[in-house]
C-alpha cells in the first residue's frame, strides 16, 4: 500500500478580523485542519471563524512572532501553512502546495504574495515582488520573537512556488492610517527598549529616506497615485516611529531632570 498522504495544518492568528477571516478560511478548505489563535477579538471573528469549520483558541496577545509560535505548537499536521487573515490561498496556489508537500522536494517553501493598496495590485514600491516563507515541515521552521514584521526561519531546504497568495492589507486609505499608527507604536518602543539614542532630527531623516527609497529606489512611480500614496504612508509611518520614540525618551528623561534628548 501506498504511504498515506502528509496532512497539512493551517495557523492563523487574529484579532477582530470580521471582515476577513471567512473569505480567509474559504481559501484554506484543502487543509486538513485550520486552527485560528485569537488574542481577544470583540467581534465576530471568534464565532465566523468556528461557523467555517476552524479550531479556535483563545491566547492573550504574546507579540506576533510569539503568538505564531503558540499557534505553530498547536499543529498536528505533517506541514504547516502560516497565513494572514487578509491573505488568500488562490485556487492554483492550493494545487502547488497540495502537490509540493506530496513530493515533499523541500523542507519549506516561500510563497509569491501579490499585495493591493486601496484596491489597486501594486507592481512596484517594495512590495513585488514578494515571497514569504509560509510552507514548511513542521518542525523544520519556527518564527523569529520580534514584536512586529515577525517571520519564519527554517532550518533545511527552501523552494519557491510561484502561483500567487493575495494579499490586501489596506482596502482604504483609513486602514493605511490606521496600520502606520499602530506599528509606528510598536516600532518606537522596541526603539526605545534597545537603547538606542534618538533625536528630534531623526524622525525628519527616517522619514525622508522611506519616501526616497519607497517612491524613486523601489521605482513606486511606476504604480501611479497609487504609488505617490504609499510612499507618503511609508514616509509618515518611518516619522511617526521616530517621533514617538523622541518623544518617549525626551518624556522619560524629563523626569529623572534631566533636559531631554537633543
């Protein structure tokens, strides 16, 4: 008889992503088990997600690259597959991956991600192309414990498949705000717990070099407003990550009487 087929997990984590965690787990319906790890929602992401069928665990927030640690370590399947809640599995895509963990020629596999902003695909401006390591043997790969832009390392053979996961992050410039600020904050404060010293001027030249390298290194001109949009986006997140930290340490040495960063 033929060995059986390797089962393939899929981990999720979420907080209130309503508006996405369905069309998410539509896309992972070939998976043997999706298991979602949610850090509190206070929408419907918990009972939309147990509605399509999800294993769902409750995890105070630990940090992203913790937090899919926890989820990596609830996996029973012979691979693993990391998604977002606003990424999704396309019909080819699922094909590869069901054909790659058979053949099982690698231990993980990097994905392309084709990213949107504000409803447009962007080809340009750093974010194509793209690939992710989100495929690999469970126990080959863990993520990295950075608070933000977290990823996976895997220990053995990497390959890459090439049928496309989408990925729309921002669907309105709303959420570009919204995004810039909360990882602007988290930013800042791995800023600030590191050490490092920042000054007033720092945010301005951070903030600069974003727009720089976003709109004129990373060709973004060539994704059109849309690309003018994004490289304003990265610029103020890069300003703000600066700034708060400034602001933070300024704030902290005031009180110890001191007259602040420079």
């Amino acid at each position: 008889m033929p060995p059986p087929a390797p089962k393939l997990s899929a981990i999720v984590i979420t907080r209130n992503e309503a508006a996405n965690i369905g069309g998410c787990l539509d896309t992972l319906a070939f998976c043997d088990e999706r298991i979602v790890v949610d850090c509190g929602s206070t929408d419907d992401t918990v009972r939309l997600a147990r509605e399509k069928g999800a294993h769902v665990v409750h995890q105070d927030w630990l940090g992203f690259g913790a937090q899919k640690n926890f989820a990596l370590s609830l996996a029973a399947g012979d691979w693993v597959l990391t998604i977002d809640a606003d990424e999704r599995v396309s019909p080819p895509l699922a094909t590869a991956i069901t054909a790659a963990i058979a053949t099982g020629n690698a231990d993980g596999y990097e994905l392309s991600r084709r990213s949107s902003f504000c409803g447009q695909e962007m080809r340009h401006s750093g974010w194509y192309p793209d690939y992710v390591l989100r495929l690999f043997r469970r126990g080959a790969a863990r993520f990295s414990e950075d608070a933000v832009h977290e990823h996976a390392v895997c220990a053995g053979r990497i390959a890459r498949l090439e049928a496309p996961l989408f990925h729309e992050p921002v669907l309105k410039l709303e959420h570009a705000l919204s995004r810039m600020d909360h990882y602007s904050t988290i930013g800042a404060a791995q800023l600030v717990s590191s050490g490092a010293r920042v000054s007033f001027a720092s945010g301005l030249l951070h903030g600069l070099a974003a727009f720089f390298k976003t709109y004129v290194l990373r060709a973004g001109f060539l994704d059109g407003r849309r690309g003018l949009l994004l490289a304003v986006a990265n610029a103020e997140g890069a300003y703000y990550k600066y700034m708060k930290a400034w602001v933070a340490q300024s704030n902290a040495k005031s009180r110890l009487g001191g007259d602040g960063p420079a």
